[in-house]
C-alpha cells in the first residue's frame, strides 16, 4: 500500500469513531446543561484528520504520528464507553 492511502484511512478512521461520541455529546448536553469536557480532547483530533485530508498536507509525516497516536486515543475511550455498566 502507498503511504497516501494508509494516511488516508487513519484519517478516515478518526472521523468515523467521532461518529460514536455524537450521541452522547447531545445526551449529556440535554441532561445536564454543559458541553461534556471529557469529549473535547477528542474532538481536537479532527483537526489533524481533516487536515491531512486536504491536498496541502497529503503527505505529511508529522500530521501522520498525530493522527496514529490521535486514533489509539479514540479507540481507548470508545473501548472504555462501550464496555463500561451502565449507572443508575
């Protein structure tokens, strides 16, 4: 695989377990009034992705080691909500 397509698919990857936490943002935010300040950290890292999508920084290395670390932090938190009890 070239090394394009593998940004490419991390860059994907990021925007789609974002889709995950969209639901719960609008959850929390009707319950209790505040944006949930333990989402925005992962929500920053759509910056990155989105850039990287862009024909500017296609082939960026730097934008490549933030998305990598930026997608095991995603995958992190979505392993920790999927399979945390359920409270009350």
């Amino acid at each position: 695989m070239k090394f394009n397509v593998i940004i490419r698919m991390t860059a994907l990857l990021i925007i789609l377990t974002n889709i995950y936490y969209i639901p719960m943002i609008i959850f929390e935010i009707w319950q209790t009034g505040t944006f949930p300040l333990f989402i925005s950290p992962v929500f920053l890292i759509l910056i990155p992705a989105g850039l990287t999508l862009t024909v500017k920084f296609k082939n960026n290395v730097l934008l490549f080691c933030i998305n990598v670390l930026g997608l095991i932090w995603n995958l992190f938190w979505l392993t920790i909500f999927m399979t945390a009890p359920e409270i009350g």
